[in-house]
C-alpha cells in the first residue's frame, strides 16, 4: 500500500487530448452529439458499402436470407458448436466450426463479428488452451498505452452513453453527499474499487473546485488488481500521478493512496485508512463481477468485500452492476446468454461507429474478445467473467447488511436528458426498484443504484 503521490512523471503530464475527453469543457453534449452524429454517419456509409458490394456478407442457396435471418443463422450454428462441445462431440463441433467460419469475419458486420469472436472461443475451449490464451491477451493489455486506453475510452464516450451516464450517476452522487453532509463535507474520502486509470475522477475534482465555500480536501483510495509483468502496480500508481496533477490545477487539497491486490476480499477495513470525521464513499462499478463467488469458493469473496464495505460505514456506497445471467456454471446455459450480451454490445458498435474503425477494432478484439474467450473456455477459478443480475446483487447486498437508497429524480431526468439529446434513439434509459437501468433495444446491460449499512445491522 502506498500513501504519498510520487512526483509527475512525463507521461502524467497534462494534455489537451486527456482534458478534452476527462474534463468538462463548455457544451459537451453539443461536442459529444457532433462527434456521436459524425461516427454514425461512417457506420452508416460503411453499411451501405458492404451491401452494395457483398462485402464480405456469406453468399446464399437460393431465396436470398435478410440480415434477420442470417443472425438468427448463426446463433443457432453457434448454439449447436456449444452443445457439440459440451458433449464432446469432436467431429460434429469441428464440422460446425467450419460452417460458422465461412460465415464469420472480424471485419464484417455484427453478427459476424461476433460469431467470429465466440468461435475463437469454443476453438480455445476444444484444445484446452482457452486459459493460456486468456493470461497471454492480459498481458498484452499491460502493454497497452494509457493514451491508447483513452483513445478507446473516448470512442466508447462517443458511441455509447454507458461510460459517461455511469460516471455521471457517481459524481453527482458524490457531489450531493458532500453538500448534505455539512459538518463533514470539508474532507472527502472516495475508495475506488476498480480504479483503472482513473479517468472518472478529473470531472470530480474540477466541479469540488467550484463548489460554493471552497473545495474539499480530496483523498482517493484506489484498488485495482496488479497488472502482471516488472512493474504490477505501475497503471494504478500512474493514476494516482494524473489524478494529483489535475487536483493541483484545480486547487484541491489532495492525497492518494494505492492499493494493489489481486484479492480484493483480503484488504481489511485496518488497510483503507479510515477517518470518521471525512465523508465516506465507497466507489464500485461493474468490476465486483471479476471475483468469484461461492460456486468456487464456499466463502465467497463477494460477500467477504462486501462486509469489508459495510463494516467500513460509508456514508453511501455507489454500486454498478453488468446485468448478465452468463455466470452459470453449466456451460450450454452460459454459453447462450453470453452470446445474448455480446450480441448487443457488438450491435451497439455496428450501429454507431464505422466498421474500418481502428479504435472499434481494439475494443472488439481486446476487450470484448478478451472477456468472451474468457467465459466460452475458462472454468472454475480461472473465469473471471462471472456477472450476476441487477436483482440478484440486490439480494446479495441486502442480504450483506446494507438498505438501498432511493434514485434521485434530478440524476435520473439529467441521463434521460443526455441520452435522449446526444445518442441513438434505441439506448434505453430505465427504473426498477431504485436500480438506474441502462440497455440497448430493450435489452438491460448496466445497472447502478446507491446504497448504505443498515442502521439496524
């Protein structure tokens, strides 16, 4: 665990490209909506140009098949492999490998593209070398630049509003608990479960430093899991270098603290530093997904961080969730809703974004890919990928000692307004027992809700 913000490094350093995507500048809905209208418009040349020239498209026996029909094609080969698989069914799996490869391309449409990356995944699963081809696209991330990470987290920005209304939900969450809390609010302490490379936080200390009486003094304590390699903990150290850079720009009082290890269910309450006399936050999105639960491990790691969280007291506990059903351990089940969930996410990038894009590329081939041969070829403690439903975490945090605290109509009408004004009409913004729901054509993805110990625990 580290307590002091080493000094900037040349990487760390400010630039336009990290202040144009991290902080807010201006209209930023009319910029997002340009950029978002641009894409959309290259997603849509891109789609009539591979229609007009067959482009890559499977040719057809007889009646000619509508795209519909294809995707419904291929999910059902793909379906069939699984099942092929499951049974140990070589021959079979392998023919229907075969079919779904003619038909499938990492540089065609969605469905395609989909069906190329889950059949690299039931190819993994059938030699047994899913496992290492996981550890090896891991490390290839920690090769990847923070520049490179930005320039694909700002074509997300643009494409998709998940990022941005997730970011957003936190913030001002934040940002009201530092407000009604008042004897407190002059000191703030966030612990980010999951921090990455930080590039939530900019946004926050910028609006801190506006805040009527002055900016509070700031503490971040990030957790993230050490990248493998020399150097494990360099990522999360970096952020904390960016994050003090910005604070000290923006006047805000700052300290950092890292915590990195790869088993978030062993920090105790004794390693985060507590001060009862700041307000607490408690910061998780989408990543609690990554620790196994009690399928694997009878004291499930879940519930252990969990109890770290209540036992810590925050004055709120700001939760996001992936809402997926593909963390069943019987592979066939697994297998087909893992296909559902990446189905839309790969139908989301085909809509918004063109299908050259080198930016589109990375995010499927690196992070989507990534994640999908992970859950298609991996088992026991291995798979990583293990998200759990909206309603299923809401059992598992009550049932933890917490009590959920109810939406706030300002936050929910602001990502309505975002979503509706900047991005396509078929992202879905939604309520459901005090859970902020975001999805793409009806399906639900991410889900965020707030949450705090129960006073009667």
């Amino acid at each position: 665990m580290q307590s002091a913000v080493p000094a900037p490094s040349e990487e760390t350093i400010r630039s336009d490209t990290f202040d144009e995507v991290l902080l807010c500048h201006g209209d930023r809905r009319a910029a997002v909506s340009m950029l978002r209208e641009a894409m959309q418009s290259g997603a849509n040349r891109s789609a009539s140009s591979t229609e007009g020239s067959g482009g890559g498209k499977p040719k057809t026996r007889g009646k000619k098949q509508t795209e519909e029909e294809e995707v419904v094609d291929l999910r059902t080969l793909l379906v069939d492999c699984a099942e092929a698989v499951a049974a140990d069914d070589r021959s079979a799996a392998n023919e229907l490998l075969k079919q779904i490869r003619k038909s499938s391309s990492p540089f065609g449409d969605g469905s395609q593209r989909v069906a190329h990356c889950f059949a690299d995944g039931l190819e993994a699963r059938l030699a047994g070398t899913g496992c290492q081809i996981y550890r090896s696209l891991s490390a290839k991330k920690t090769k990847t630049t923070t520049t490179d990470i930005l320039k694909s987290y700002q074509l997300c920005l643009a494409a998709c509003p998940f990022e941005r209304v997730s970011h957003f939900y936190s913030n001002r969450t934040i940002l009201n608990a530092t407000t009604t809390i008042t004897e407190k609010s002059a000191r703030v302490h966030i612990i980010d479960f999951g921090i990455g490379c930080g590039f939530q936080w900019p946004r926050l200390i910028q609006r801190l430093s506006m805040r009527g009486g002055g900016p509070p003094r700031l503490r971040i304590t990030g957790i993230d899991v050490p990248q493998p390699g020399f150097r494990p903990t360099e990522r999360i150290e970096e952020a904390g270098r960016r994050l003090a850079d910005y604070a000290r720009r923006f006047n805000v009082p700052f300290e950092y603290n890292a915590i990195a290890t790869p088993k978030w269910e062993a920090i105790r309450v004794e390693d985060l530093g507590i001060d009862r006399e700041e307000v607490l936050v408690v910061n998780c999105l989408y990543r609690l997904r990554n620790l196994v639960d009690e399928t694997v491990a009878a004291d499930s790691p879940r519930d252990r961080v969990l109890e770290t969280i209540r036992r810590a007291k925050p004055d709120v506990f700001v939760h996001g969730v992936l809402n997926g059903a593909y963390g069943a351990p019987f592979f066939v089940t697994r297998f087909r809703e893992a296909l559902f969930h990446y189905s839309a996410l790969f139908d989301v990038l085909d809509t918004n974004v063109p299908r050259e894009d080198a930016q589109r590329l990375a995010v499927e081939r690196e992070v989507l890919g990534r994640e999908a041969i992970n859950v298609i070829s991996c088992e026991g403690a291995e798979r990583v990928e293990r998200p759990e439903s909206y309603k299923q975490w809401q059992v598992r945090n009550l049932r933890a000692g917490f009590r959920q605290l109810p939406l706030s109509p300002e936050i929910v009408k602001s990502a309505r307004d975002e979503v509706k004004g900047c991005y396509h009409k078929d992202f879905v913004i939604d309520e459901d027992g005090r859970w902020l729901l975001q999805g793409w054509k009806g399906r639900i993805i991410y889900a965020l809700s707030t949450w705090k110990p129960d006073k009667n625990d």
